[in-house]
C-alpha cells in the first residue's frame, strides 16, 4: 500500500490524535472512521421513548399537513386548467 505525506497544524494533530479511540490505532484509521459512511444502525437508541413518541407524532401532523395543501394545490391548477 502507498502512503502519502501531508502538512497539518499543531490545532489539527491535536484533534485528530484526541479522536484515536485504541492507543495503537494509526491516524490513518482514525481518518478512515471519522470520514466513514455512517449507517442507519448507529442511530439506534440514541432517542429516549419519549423523544421518539414526539417526533413520531410531528411527522405524522407535518405529513398530513403537507397532503391537505397539496390537494388544495391540486384542485387549483384543475380550476385554473378548465377555464
């Protein structure tokens, strides 16, 4: 494997060594975690019961919000097309 040499701050070495989660991981591994695609499991449970109840409850009001105005939109433009 190649490798690559680059010039950081003192600022940034200090960030990124503080983010090496093992004391023998490289600052190569560290890049490639923090710069990872991060999947949808690493959410779970990040959310009390009660928070997810809540935000539960506004997507449902936001959704049924948005289709009531997309049918009043609707019934516009079908106005607006017979004349």
């Amino acid at each position: 494997m190649s490798t690559k040499t680059i010039s950081i701050t003192e600022e940034a070495y200090r960030r990124l060594a503080s983010l090496r989660e093992r004391e023998n991981e490289s600052f190569s591994e560290v890049i490639k975690r923090v710069t990872g695609k991060t999947k949808l499991r690493d959410f779970f449970g990040i959310l009390s019961k009660d928070a997810t109840d809540e935000l539960e409850e506004t997507i449902i009001e936001s959704r049924s919000k948005h289709r009531k105005a997309r049918q009043i939109r609707l019934k516009r433009i079908e106005r607006e097309l017979e004349v």
